[in-house]
C-alpha cells in the first residue's frame, strides 16, 4: 500500500491491510506524521502530539488484537497515563495524566495507540471550538469557518484525515454537532453505556464518552470496546454489550423501521439547505422501506434553557476542585488562602467558563435554587417523558444534527445566546440520556462559494438501542455517498 494513501483508511480497512501486512504499524505512523506536517498547520486540530513514542508502542504492536497498532485521537478532556490533559484551559497547564480514562485503558488493551491532544472548547463549554484557550480550529472544508465545538479538534482532525478515529465527550452536543459540521460520523452513547471515569468532568448527569470515525462501522467497533460495567463509575450500566459490529451485517434497507420524524424540530433559524438535505433523507429512508411517523416532542423548546441550568449548576460543583493546590496553574506570591484561590482561578479560566460558573452558582444558590435548579429538573422529566412516548411508536427519531452547515469563524463569538443555539437539536438527548448518532447527510452549497459545507443527520433511538441506532445509520450511510466525499486539503 502507498505510504500516501494510508491516512484516508477507516479503522475497520486499516485493520485489514495491517493483518494482510500491506503495511506495519510503524508505516502508520510514518504517513500520519507525513499528513499532519502537511495538513495540520492549516486545520490546527491537534494541540500536541508525540509522534516518537507512538512509534515505539507501534514497533510493539501486535495487529492481531482488534485495534492492534491503530492510533486513536484524544480529545484534551481524557486522561491518558503520562500524557497532557489540559482541557484546552490555561488552569491545567503543567498537568500531567496520572493514569488511563477507562475508555482509553480498553481502547488500549485492544492494541490502540492513544494519539495526541486534540482542541475543544475551555473545559468542553462551547460550540464552535473558539473558547479553547489555545488557539482556535478550522474547519477542513473552509478554514475560515468553525469545526463545531466542544469537540472541535476531534471532529476537525478526522474530517481531514489527520486521524483514523478520535474520541470525545458529549454533554449537550459536543460530539454530534462538530461531527455534523466536519463531515464525520459521531456518536452519543446511552448514559452509562461507557464509564466517564478519567474524563474530566463538565456536567456529570450529562457527560458521555463517544467516538469520531469515518464510517458508522467503525463506530460500532469503537463503541463495543469501550462500553460496559467499571467499577470506577457508579453511573455505568452492566448490561450486557451487544456485538454492535454483528447487528449491522447484511442490513441493506429498512424495511420494518419505524422512524419518528418531530414535528417541532422544523423551527424558525434553520437553514434552507438542511432543512433540504433533512427532508431529502427523509423521502430516502421511506424509499428504503422505512415507515415514517410524525412524533411530538412539546418541551423540546425548553431544552436549552433547561441545560443551561442543570449544564451549569454541575459545572460550577464539578470546577471548584481547580483551586491551584493540587495541579495546574497557581497564582505566584498571594497574599493569603482567599487571594490564592481568587487569583489562580481568575487567572486559570476563561471567558466562558467563569460566566458558566456564576450562573451555575447562581441557580443553586439558597433563595434561587427551587425557582431555577428544581424546576429545571422537572422540565427535564417531561423532556425524558416526551422521548419515552415518542418511542412507544417509533424505533428511532430522524432529524438535524445542527440547525445550520459551519458558521464563519468569529460570527457568534460576541453572542453567547446565539452560540447555545447551536445545540438546539442536540441538547435534549443528554437530557434524555438517549443515544444519538450524526452521519454525513448532504452539503450546503450555498454558503462559501466554490466550497461544499457537510450537513449532519441525527438519528435518537431509546436508552441502549445503539445496535439499532448503528443499524439505521449504516443502512442510510451505505445507501448514500455523502460520507466518501473528502475536503480539497
Ligand atoms: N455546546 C454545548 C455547551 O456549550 C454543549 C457542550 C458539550 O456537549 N460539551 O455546553
């Protein structure tokens, strides 16, 4: 195989060309390097990497495990022994991961190499990767536009072909939304499918580990080694984990399939072209024998006011542990306990994440706490409530990913309202603790000439139903070309 051609694989065909020696690990990492020299300096996915010792894990890798010599792109939330972990914020800098996330040690023991430091937004809050205090990433279909966020990096460095798979984390969106913008399948987890001990937490009844792949195949193959029981996380589930990679074999229509299509979901601030692209996926599924079915989902309009609530009362609980004591930055010579605190923490974070810790501070605040923290998670039962009846007709829900192809780098940056909106689409399946999947399902032709911008497909399906939510999704990806379509790099 040419060393050229190497990065474009998916996981599921590198595999294959490893086991049939076409080429060797360390090649791998040869023609990684190679695309990251050339490529990444004008996408910016990748923080840092260590290119020298995923050579050595690779001269030692055995390709009969099955991930066996495959590099694995880390979002900067995950815990990965000896590597940085800075959650993109000046308030880690220094900090060194002590140990593996869980996902990492199984995608490990699986023979993966972890990969790099990816960007994300400070601390994963954000939609469009422009709150990392590192530096901002492009889109690989248009630099001067966002690669979606908070995942930014991980969705940035796939679409580009600067990494077979990544991982990222999924509170409200940040793993659907940026796959949608960058042209690559992401996948949201049941809560409590993969343990979220090692992930760095933002918003503890909302976070999800999932992954960045090229196919809905690949996947399928990521998921199933990294789900399942670990005693490090009380909220992961022990239900048994089904073979996701054998549920998607010989499917080829959808016959049987009931697909709910929301009838709220089509609001005002959607795009001409995804609600095009949205509809056209549609009229395909029908064609490939799907049933479609109009479901409601009534409270779907409070879902951003209502994570903007729980999101943050979480995140101001979860943060107060970066007190420059134990790890990261630390104010030089303060004057006392109080000042040290003050000064580290108002040095350390950023914009966002101090405006995300007032608010959540606020609303759980003595005289404040029942009016927003307690009916907000009210408001979050009916939004569960209105999934679980919508399920009772349908096998899983159709509709955008994002209400709109990439904005332009620097567009909402002024206006965090219209930056939260972004998630409009994606919110409630955290809410819900439903899983959710985003496939490539068309382009936006219109906004940057001369430059086709991907347009994501969202399917939700009922708390662990991923085989049949993989299912759908491959069946649609198969039937349609969107996906082998790749930027002008
Ligand atoms: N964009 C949403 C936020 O800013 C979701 C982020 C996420 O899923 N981590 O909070």
């Amino acid at each position: 195989m040419s060393p050229q051609d190497i990065p474009f694989l998916s996981v599921g065909a590198l595999r294959t060309a490893l086991r049939a020696r076409e080429c060797s690990p360390v090649d791998v990492i040869d023609a990684l390097a190679a695309r990251l020299e050339k490529v990444d300096p004008k996408v910016r996915a990748y923080l840092s990497h260590d290119l020298t010792g995923a050579r050595q894990a690779a001269a030692a890798a055995d390709v009969n495990l099955p991930l066996g010599g495959i590099p694995i792109g880390m979002k900067d939330v995950l815990n990965v022994k000896g590597q940085p972990c800075g959650c993109a914020s000046h308030i880690l800098d220094g900090y060194i991961a002590p140990y593996d996330a869980t996902a990492v040690a199984r995608l490990r023991a699986a023979g993966a190499i972890p990969f790099g430091r990816l960007n994300m937004d400070e601390f994963a809050m954000g939609s469009s990767t422009e709150n990392s205090s590192k530096g901002i990433t492009h889109n690989p279909w248009d630099f001067d536009r966002v690669p979606g966020g908070s995942s930014g990096g991980s969705a940035a460095s796939v679409g580009a072909d600067l990494a077979f798979a990544a991982l990222g984390s999924d509170t409200g969106g940040s793993i659907r939304q940026p796959a949608a913008l960058c042209g690559c399948v992401g996948l949201k987890p049941t809560y409590g499918r993969i343990s979220r001990y090692g992930l760095v937490a933002f918003a503890s009844s909302l976070d999800q580990i999932g992954p960045f792949t090229k196919t809905v195949e690949d996947s399928a193959i990521l998921l199933g080694l990294m789900a399942g029981k670990d005693p490090m996380d009380s909220t992961s589930v022990d239900d048994p984990v089904p073979d996701y990679v054998a549920a998607l074999a010989g499917a080829k229509d959808l016959r049987g399939v009931k697909l709910g299509l929301p009838k709220e979901y089509f609001i005002e601030g959607i795009t001409p072209a995804v609600t095009k692209a949205v509809r056209a996926a549609v009229a395909h599924c029908e064609r490939l024998g799907a049933e479609i079915i109009e479901v409601s989902l009534p409270h779907t309009e409070y879902a951003v006011g209502v994570y903007y609530i729980v999101a943050t009362a979480e995140a101001s609980a979860n943060l107060a542990r970066f007190d420059g004591v134990r790890y990261g930055h630390r104010a030089t010579d303060p004057t006392g306990l109080l000042d040290h605190y003050m000064r580290t923490r108002a040095e350390g974070f950023g914009p966002e994440v101090k405006r995300r810790i007032i608010l959540g501070t606020h609303v759980l605040s003595s005289g404040y706490h029942d009016a927003y923290y307690l009916r907000a998670q009210k408001v979050r039962t009916l939004i569960r409530r209105d999934f679980f009846q919508a399920f009772e007709k349908v096998d899983a829900i159709v509709c955008p990913t994002s209400p709109c192809a990439a904005f332009k780098l620097g567009e909402r940056t002024a206006d965090p309202l219209q930056m939260y909106l972004a998630d409009i689409f994606t919110i409630a399946a955290n809410l819900a603790g439903i899983p959710g999947i985003s496939v490539p399902g068309g382009f936006d032709e219109t906004l940057s000439p001369g430059k086709p911008l991907p347009i994501g497909l969202q399917f939700l399906a009922p708390a662990f139903a991923e085989s049949n939510l993989l299912r759908i999704a491959h069946v649609y990806e198969q039937t349609t070309e969107w996906h082998q379509k790749r930027p002008a790099l």
